[in-house]
C-alpha cells in the first residue's frame, strides 16, 4: 500500500479525535453528573466521583470513564457488587448512547491512528 493511504487514515483518524473531544467535553459537563445521580447505588461511580470530584476538567475524564465501564461491563461488575444492574438498566438510552459512543470512537480512532503512523514508520 502507497504512504499516501497510511497519511491520509491518520490525518482522518487525527481529525476524529479532535472532534470527539468536544463532544467529549459536552457530555463531561452536561451529561456525567446527570448520569452519576441516577448510578447512585454504584460502588464504581461513587467512588470515582468522591476521589475524582474536584479534580476539574482531568476527574471529569476519570469518572466519566468508569460510568462507561458501569454501562458497558455491567453484568461482570455486578458479580463482584460494584454496580446496581437495576439502576444501570434504568439509564435513558440517549445518555447510554452519549457516554459509550464518543468513549468507542476515541479508542478506535487513536488505535487506527497509531497503527497508521506506525506503518508509515513516523510513529517512533
């Protein structure tokens, strides 16, 4: 495959991440706390919430990663008691949605990019 193609996914890749993290930002101070308050019952969410809570803008990530890890791996922490399945399942969809979709393409544009970068031999 020609360099080209390896820039131009990276330069793609690069542009993604940079408009999902506005989005980020929207759902860190619109959507996380609402999402917090109904995740009450989480030993995850509080927990991050009381050690990450007045961390400005950097705890907000933090916490905002464990909601998702509440939301997505909910039937494996509930095993080990970290998460209310019955308060997890009574998430609206639209904030579900808000939280793991920009938390997706993060990691998956960052890995695309990476691997871009690293086949074009720019990465290291």
């Amino acid at each position: 495959m020609s360099d080209l193609l390896f820039e131009w996914v990276a330069l793609i890749s690069g542009f993604l991440m940079v408009l999902n993290f506005y989005v980020m930002i929207y759902v860190k101070y619109f959507i996380l706390a609402a999402v917090e308050e109904q995740l009450s019952n989480c030993s995850i969410v509080n927990n991050a919430k009381r050690f990450w809570g007045g961390s400005g803008f950097v705890g907000r990530g933090h916490r905002l990663v464990m909601v998702n890890l509440a939301l997505t791996a909910t039937h494996q922490l509930s095993k080990k008691g970290m998460v209310d399945i019955d308060q997890v399942r009574r998430i609206p969809k639209s904030h579900r949605l808000w939280i793991v979709i920009p938390m997706n393409v993060s990691f998956v544009s960052m890995t695309i990019c990476f691997l871009a970068l690293a086949l074009l031999g720019k990465l290291w």
